[in-house]
C-alpha cells in the first residue's frame, strides 16, 4: 500500500488523541471523587 | 445508588456500541470505501480528518448553546456542559490539525500552509485553549461562567468563518467536496462509509462529553462542600470567641 506510513500514523496519532484525553479524564475524575470523599468524611467528623 | 448502577449499565452499552461502530467503521474505510482515482490510498484519511472536522464542528455548537443556556438561565447544568463539550471539540479539532498535515504532506509536498481553511482552523484551536484558560484564571464559579460562556459565544463566530473559508477564498486546501455545487460529490459507497464513521465519531464525542460532565459535576460539588466547611469552621471560631468573652 503507497503512502501506508503516512495513513498508519494519521489513525494512530488520532486515536492516541483520544486515549490520553480519555486517561486524563479518568484521572481528574478519581480525583474528584476522592477528594469529595474526603471532605465529606471531614464535614461529618465535624 | 439504584440510578447511578443505572446510569453506568446505559454507559456501559453505549461504549460496547460506539466500540463496534468504530471497528465497523475502520473496516469499511479499508475494505469497503473504493480507491479514489487521483490520490489512491492516502484518501482514506478523509474519513477521520473530516468526520473529526465536522464532530469537533457539533461539539463547538453544543458549547455555543450551552453558553446561551447559562447567560439566559444561569443554570450550573448549562455551564458543565459548556465546558465539557469545549474540551472534547479541541480533542476532535486537535486531531484535525494533525491529520490535516500527515495528509497534505504526500499530497501537496508540504504538511503546511496559511491559507484561509488552514488558518482559520488553526484560530478556532487557540480560540478554544484560551476559553479553558480563561476559565482555569477565575476562581469564581460565578464569574467563571459568565465570562467563559460570553468569550465561547464570540469564539464560535469563529466555526462558520472555518466552514465557508473554501467557499469564499481560493485556499491550497481542497474546495468543498460535500455540499459543494456543480461538479463536486462523493462516491455514493464513499458518502455512506463517510456517514457511518461520522456516527461512530459523534457516538465517541457523546461519551467523552458524558464523562467529562461527571468529572465537572464532581467538582462543583467539592467546591460546595469547600464553602460549607469554611463556614462551618468560621461559625466555630466565632463562637469559641464569644465563649471566651463569656468567660
């Protein structure tokens, strides 16, 4: 296939967008999380 | 707890779906979609670089009317999916802007140039970093939301100018192949392979957006609960001191 390095790393590269935007999304929400158990832990301890 | 079980089995169907849709729609853009005739294979990049294009396009729309949500109802629901859906186009429109060049390089012997479509493109991403940088400045829900929700509004006029810059400017960038005027159109296989890879993009832009919102739901509720306990600890303070008066 010509040009197949160039039609691989388009795809890839995308995607790649995606994945890391998706983890970083799944980060930021175990943080929320966490940090809002923990406030809730703090607010009922009080 | 019984909605919430519910609201991850529904989004746990809708990625199973959106994941075969994707694997369909990459099988159909190898296998299915006929060989355009003057750039061969290097074509094939069409269907993700202008789905991408296009799904980044609706997401900015979705900002566009949740910005006009919050200034006419300054309603929080209308400011979380504002951003969401902000974050999620620059993803989609990110991923226009590297395709773009992996594409033009083969084809036009560059991966660059400034023209109008190009440019534009380029502005509509800087336009969209500075709205969440812009929020990342102000530590005020309120004013946050207000002033993002005015500078999405203006950044938006920007999506138009994208759409029509080939239509209006002789560009190095192709002229419009869909919806285009006499002598332009796609293969009929081609638009439906197109079609089905732009459902499967929107289906992926959905549960970005699904997520993030989750995530921004989240943190208001941080940002609450934050307020509510330095109340809390000023009202206790305030009364330790009126205790020592007292005494």
């Amino acid at each position: 296939m010509k040009n197949f390095e160039f039609i691989f790393a388009a795809y890839t590269v995308g995607w790649a967008v995606f994945f890391v935007y998706y983890l970083t999304v799944i980060r930021r929400l175990g943080r929320a999380e966490e940090e809002l158990q923990r406030l809730k832990e703090m607010l009922q301890g009080k | 707890m019984g909605r919430s079980r519910q609201s991850d089995a529904v989004r746990m169907g809708l990625a199973v779906l959106v994941g075969l849709l994707v694997i369909a729609g990459a099988y159909a853009i190898f296998f299915v979609a006929p060989m355009e005739a003057s750039q061969r294979e290097i074509q094939r990049i069409f269907y993700f670089h202008v789905g991408s294009a296009w799904t980044a396009g609706v997401a900015f729309l979705i900002v566009f009317i949740a910005n006009i949500g919050y200034l006419s109802k300054r309603a929080p629901m209308w400011d979380r999916l504002a951003v969401s859906s902000a974050e999620v186009g620059l993803a989609f429109c990110t991923v226009v802007l590297i395709t773009g060049p992996i594409w033009a390089k083969p084809v036009w012997g560059v991966a660059w140039v400034w023209d109008a479509r190009l440019t534009t493109t380029a502005v509509l991403w800087l336009l969209y970093v500075g709205y969440l940088l812009l929020r990342s400045f102000l530590d005020d829900p309120a004013r946050r939301a207000v002033a993002s929700a005015a500078f999405g509004i203006f950044a938006f006029l920007d999506v138009p100018l994208v759409y029509f810059s080939i239509r209006i400017w002789r560009t190095q960038h192709p002229q419009p192949v869909i919806a285009g005027g006499e002598g332009s159109g796609l293969d009929p296989m081609m638009w439906r392979v197109f079609l089905f890879n732009w459902v499967a993009l929107l289906g992926v832009m959905a549960l970005l957006i699904w997520k993030r919102y989750r995530v921004e739901a989240l943190l208001r509720e941080v940002e609450e609960l934050e307020v509510e306990i330095a109340w809390k600890e000023a009202d206790a303070a305030s009364r330790s001191v009126l205790a020592g008066q007292n005494n």
